[in-house]
C-alpha cells in the first residue's frame, strides 16, 4: 500500500471515525477480504512509527479498526486474520520489551502506555474471533460466553482484557452458570474468600474492580434480587468477623473491605442511580400487577365493519432493532392511472378504551422513554406487541387513503378502519440501500415512488428540513459541544416516513380546525426564524458565544412544540394546523387522538359531552406538557450518569 493511501485512510479514520467496511472497500477498490488486510497492514505501519510517549486518547482512530475485524465469514479469513493480530501483538511486545530495558518504562508503572493499550485491544479482538465465530458449524456464542468470562476473571486475570471485552461484545453475554447462579455471585464469593484469608491486597482490589465493572456495566443488569442477596452475604460476614477471635488487625482489615463491597454494591451500581432518578421524575418502569391482568380482562374487539386489506403489498420503515411498529404505508395504481397511497396506524382503540386500568397507567406515563435500560413503554409490552404491525400476521389498523393524480397532486382522501398484513418491516438502512439500488424490481418501484410523492406532497418541505435540523442542532448541543450536525438530508427513508405521518397529521388537524366546536388536541410550535438561519447558527457557533448563550438564542428561535386545545398553527412545519395522531403504541396524545377520529371522523359524535370533553383536554394537554418535559430532563439526566460511569 503506498504511502499516499496510507495518508488517505488515516486522514478519512480521523475525520469521519469508524466508516462501514463497505466504503472503505468502495472508496480503495478492493474487496472486503482485501480491504481487511490492507487495514493490517496499515496497522502495522502506524504502530510501527508510533511514539512511545504517545496519549493512548490521541490515536482511537487506530482503535476502532479493530471493529472491521469481529466478524469472519470464512475460516480462510478467520486464520489469517488471526495471523495478522498475533504478528501485531509480536510488534508491541517488542516496542514495550525495549522501553522496559532502556529504562524508559517502569514496571510498577501505572500510567497507560500506548503499546500496552493496543496489545490490550489486539488480544480482546483475537479472544473475540474465538469465541464469537460466524463460519457456519461452529459454536454459537451463548454456549461458550460464560465460560469465557470465567477464563478472563480467573485464569488470564486481565482486567483491562475484561474491560474491552464487556465494551466490545454484543449484549447478549451469558453471566449464569448452569444452575442459574450469576457469575458475580461466585466472585463476590471469590472476595470474601481471599478477604478472610488475608491475601495480598493487589489480588483483593483486583476482583473488587471486576465486581464493580459487573455492576456498572448496563450490559450485564444485574437484578435487584442478587443485587440484595450479595448485601445479606456481606453483611452476614460482617457480623461473623466481629464476633470471632481474630486478631485486631486482620478484624479491622477484613471490616475494611467487606464495608468497601457493601458501598459499591449501595452506591456505585448503575441500577441504584437509575432507581434514584427514576424516584425523582417520578417515571413508571413496571406496570402494576392489576393493569397486567386487565390486558387479558376479555375480547374486546366485539363485531366492527374493517375493510379487508390484506390483499395490498404493505411496508413498514422503522429504527434497526425495534419491535414497535405504530405505522405502515402501501401504494398502488388505479385504473384511472392515479395512485393511491395508504398510511396505516396501528388501532389501539379496542384494546385500550378511556378510562380503563390499562388507559389511566398510560395516562400517567405519556410516553415511551427510551434509554439504557429500557425502553419504558407507554403499554404492556404484551399489549404492544399485540397491536403493533409486525409483517406476515393479520392487524386492525386506521387506514388514511390519499389518491393522487398524474402530478401527485391529492384529489381525494378518506379514512377507514382496516384489517392489514404487513409484507416487509424495513429498516431504514435497508430502505435506503434500495432506493439508491439501480435492480429493476418491484419494491424498489413501490420505494422510489412512494419517496417521489413524499418529496411532492408539501410545498413548505424544504422549510421543514430546516426546522428537523436545527432540532438535531438543540440535540447536539445538549450532549456535545463538539461540531454541530447541520444536514440531516442523509436518510432519505426516514425524511419519506417523516413526510407521510406529517401530511396524515396535518390532514386530521385540518379537519377539526374547520370544526372548532369539537375539542382536539393540537400539537403547536411556535419557532421565528429566516431562511437564513442555519448560516446565522454557523456564525454564532463560530462566534465569541458561550455554550449557554448558544443554547439559549436556538431555544428561543425553535422552542419545543407543546400540546394544546387551541390551535396557534406549528411554525417550524410550516403548518396552519398540525397534531400528533400516528404513535397510538408510543404517545398517548396519538392514543387519545385516535379515539377522537373514531367518534367524530368515522362515527357520527352523537352522544358526546363537549364541554366536558373540553374540559378533559385542557386538563390533558397541561399534564402531557409538563410530563414530557420532565421526561426530557430525566433521559438527560440519564445519560450524563452512563457518560460519567464510562470516563
């Protein structure tokens, strides 16, 4: 590899982080297996001329090449792989052999070394070829997790080996033995038994550190039952130490350390912190056991007129690894040669009616949360699951229908309830590698025509980009103050989906804003800005602002949106009137606002109370107001303390 590709690579590895191996291989003109061994071969070249004095923080562009190398399709590229990592690992031995023989490095030293840390990192990555195979035949991972983490803990002894590993590893590792005992328990085991013998302190701080990582790491989650079950134990042994006839030396010793686990298992472990906050927003993380078993209280579905759907290829575009599927869409030509297009919501309705145990515990919680350790879902996840719109199983859906002519124009829209059967929920990774794939088949037809209509069918979306973007920047700056983010156009899928939920949204609103009598909720934003304002954020970030000053001036440009009975218009949509009605699974102004299409734009509205239901709204709104803004604080909150767990 000549030098000026070295250059390349190592300058698009510090610029841009980890690429996907596929741009890397796009980007050199090589295959995936010869994209892997020039990464290698780079590697051995930059270690080769590294510094000894160099920060371990200064080179990560160096460490997350190792991430290329977790997986190996064949055994051919697994053994040379493993050739190349042991020939890397010979090349920092060396480098840390000749800084300890020229006195330039001391063995009790313990300040990170660069050589030290990458040798760390190259033995995690070798462990991980091993036990984590992906040749076909091989031992699936969770039949030999635990028993690698025992050879880590106990035989290797490496705690910076067992850092990486829990960092790199998915999050399925096995942490139970065969009799269902977590392995933290047998260490704490491990502990009291060295503690009471009256080992070296250098072995008694080792496995106290491996304990606390067990517990710090979100990963791992350890229960609340073991986490009270290993304070009873140390808690007995305390009492046994100061009622035995030990020496006073090795008592206070020993009182010593068992104090230190009893704290760490008090006060260090993520999931205390977590409870604390939990206790101060107040967020609901377990459903009670009678709105459980109100889910199963009885067939609520009863007898309704659904149009039969199922006949139309349907599709979902969602987040990779989410469960949670509110929303479909399906397209199809006319006979008049007009399109029709369909935007299905997951009907929740039936299953969850106002004022019901399940609906009041939803109520409370407004929303679904999501963060490490969740998500803390706005309905049973029984529930959910049930009426999500997962593909190839029959599901009751609010359908909204718009056709639209030869210039996706919409001519005409009507809603119905539904019954649908998902073909294909997407990711929308996978969505965008077929919108850009040039294949003559028949979804990538269905996508790109459904993202033509999405580009077609608001005047104002180019102003609605604008208004997603400097979200991301309010976004960004809350948890960084590195570079803004300031083009979000780079998921092309995900803009379409956006665009469909915002026209079914703006669509609803619209009707109940042309009757005022009938109380609604209304999502409003009331954002004031240019079309020169992503310029202007640019100048000021650039600019002798502080962070608060900056944060302040695009709040008070992009305020939150907040619900209301009272339609004041959404300003950053560029919409008169707007709502957030297609997350009944997520939301439950999505859930409330479902029923009300129900009652007033499928059924006639008789029988209802007005002002009553007015009355119910108001009060509503104020509630969602106030509990999605302390939700925001507690997700914030959250994930400061996993940001601080982690330095």
């Amino acid at each position: 590899m000549s030098s000026k590709n070295f250059e390349r690579l190592r300058t698009t590895l510090k610029e841009k982080g980890t690429l996907p191996l596929d741009e890397v291989s796009k980007m050199f003109k090589k295959n995936e297996f010869q994209t892997k061994q020039m990464l290698l071969q780079f590697l051995y070249n930059e270690i080769t001329e590294l510094h000894p004095a160099t920060d371990p923080k200064k080179i990560k562009y160096l460490y997350k090449i190792f991430k290329y190398f977790d997986i190996a399709e064949s055994q051919k590229e697994k053994d040379s792989v493993t050739t190349h990592l042991n020939k890397l690992a010979r090349l920092c031995n060396r480098r840390l052999n000749k800084l300890y023989k020229d006195g330039q490095l001391d063995l009790a030293s313990k300040e990170p070394n660069v050589f030290q840390k990458l040798l760390d990192i190259i033995n995690v990555t070798k462990i991980g070829l091993k036990y984590y195979p992906t040749v076909p035949g091989e031992t699936p991972v969770d039949e030999v997790s635990y028993e690698l983490l025992n050879y880590l803990i106990y035989d290797v002894r490496n705690y910076n080996y067992l850092f990486e590993l829990l960092k790199t590893f998915p999050k399925n590792l096995n942490v139970k033995n065969e009799k269902g005992n977590y392995l933290i328990e047998e260490l704490l085991d491990k502990y009291i038994s060295i503690v009471k013998k009256g080992d070296t302190h250098s072995e008694i701080i080792y496995y106290e550190k491996v304990i606390k990582l067990f517990l710090s790491d979100p990963k791992l989650n350890i229960e609340e039952a073991t986490k009270e079950k290993m304070l009873r134990k140390l808690e007995r042994v305390l009492v046994e130490v100061r009622n035995s006839h030990v020496e006073e030396y090795d008592r206070v010793r020993t009182d010593f350390f068992i104090n230190e686990a009893i704290r760490d298992i008090k006060d260090l472990g993520v999931v205390d912190d977590i409870e604390k906050l939990n206790y101060k927003y107040d967020v609901r993380t377990i459903f009670p056991k009678e709105v459980l078993d109100a889910v199963y209280d009885k067939d609520v579905h009863g007898r309704l007129d659904y149009i039969d759907c199922r006949d139309k290829y349907t599709i979902t575009i969602d987040k990779e690894g989410t469960w949670v599927y509110d929303d479909a869409c399906s397209l199809e030509v006319l006979p008049n040669g007009n399109y029709l297009l369909g935007v299905y919501i997951a009907d929740a309705t039936l299953d969850v009616p106002r004022n019901s145990l399940v609906d009041l515990e939803a109520r409370k919680r407004v929303e679904t949360i999501y963060v490490l350790g969740g998500p803390y879902t706005l309905l049973p996840e029984t529930l959910t699951r049930k009426l999500s719109l997962s593909a190839h199983e029959d599901k009751k859906a609010i359908g909204f229908f718009y056709e639209l002519d030869s210039k996706l124009n919409v001519v005409d829209f009507k809603i119905n309830r539904c019954l649908i059967n998902v073909d294909k929920n997407y990711s929308y990774e996978t969505a965008n590698d077929l919108l850009v794939s040039s294949n003559d088949l028949e979804e990538i037809k269905l996508l790109k025509n459904m993202y033509q209509i999405s580009n077609k069918m608001h005047q104002n979306a180019n102003e609605r980009l604008k208004y997603r973007t400097l979200k991301k920047v309010k976004k960004s700056l809350k948890d960084s103050t590195a570079e803004l983010p300031l083009d979000v156009s780079n998921n092309p899928s995900g803009i379409m989906i956006a665009e469909f939920m915002v026209q079914t949204n703006s669509f609803i609103a619209d009707f109940f804003q042309k009757h005022p009598e009938i109380p609604f909720i209304y999502r409003i934003n009331l954002s004031s800005y240019g079309n020169d304002i992503i310029d202007k954020i640019k100048d000021i970030s650039g600019a002798n602002m502080s962070f608060e000053e900056l944060l302040t001036y695009i709040n008070y440009i992009c305020p939150p949106s907040v619900y209301s009975v009272t339609n004041l218009g959404h300003n950053g949509l560029k919409l008169d009137a707007y709502c957030h009605g297609t997350n009944p699974l997520r939301n439950y102004s999505s859930l409330e606002i479902e029923r009300i299409i129900v009652e007033f734009m499928i059924n006639d509205g008789r029988g209802i109370d007005l002002d009553e239901r007015k009355r119910f709204l108001t009060e509503l709104c104020e509630h969602m107001n106030t509990r999605m803004s302390l939700d925001n604080d507690y997700v914030e909150e959250v994930k400061q303390l996993y940001k601080k767990i982690n330095e």
